[in-house]
C-alpha cells in the first residue's frame, strides 16, 4: 500500500508534518493525562488522591479548550464565551452528582 504523503512535495509534506504536530502532541498527552488519572484512580495511592485526578482533569479540560476548540488564537471575547460554556456545563454536572449522591 503506498503512503499518502509520497505524492506530495517536499515542501507540502514539510507542511503537512508540521500542521499535524499540534494535534498529534495534544493526542499524545491527552492520552498520557488520562492513563496517569486512571492509574491513580485504581491504585490509589493516598487519601486525598481526587484533589490530583481534580488537577489532571482541569489540565485535560484546558487542553481541549485551548488546542482542540483552538480558541488559543482567538479574540477575547470568545475565550470568555468558551470558558462560560464550559463553566455552565460544570454546574450542571455539579447539581446532577449533587441530586445523585444526596438520595
């Protein structure tokens, strides 16, 4: 099976490795992030080992914001709007658990 990038340039496959780094970093530690999160959470090591999965996931959570929604480059406003967003989504998850574990 030939290799989709033996059809390019140079230039273009120079191009294309570089466009795809970002995702592919972020894929990478994404995925490094959650095998850490899942390895505590079976082990679990010390007592209060929520407040570092808390830590890995809001280091999750920005990365997806920051890279994958590629509101790193944007205007202001719609940083806010993104970060209100998922804000919005927290407390409803929040007031679900809330509501779950209190019956």
């Amino acid at each position: 099976m030939r290799n989709p990038l033996d059809a390019l340039s140079r230039e273009d496959r120079a191009l294309a490795i570089r466009h795809l780094r970002r995702p592919i970093l972020t894929s990478l530690a994404l995925l490094a992030l959650l095998a850490i999160n899942v390895t505590l959470g079976a082990t679990l090591p010390f007592e209060q080992v929520w407040i570092v999965e808390l830590l890995v996931v809001t280091v999750m959570a920005s990365l997806i914001i920051l890279v994958s929604m590629e509101t790193l480059h944007e205007p202001p406003l719609v940083k806010l709007f993104a970060g209100i967003g998922f804000f919005w989504v927290a407390i409803l998850f929040a007031m679900t658990l809330t509501d779950y574990l209190s019956r």
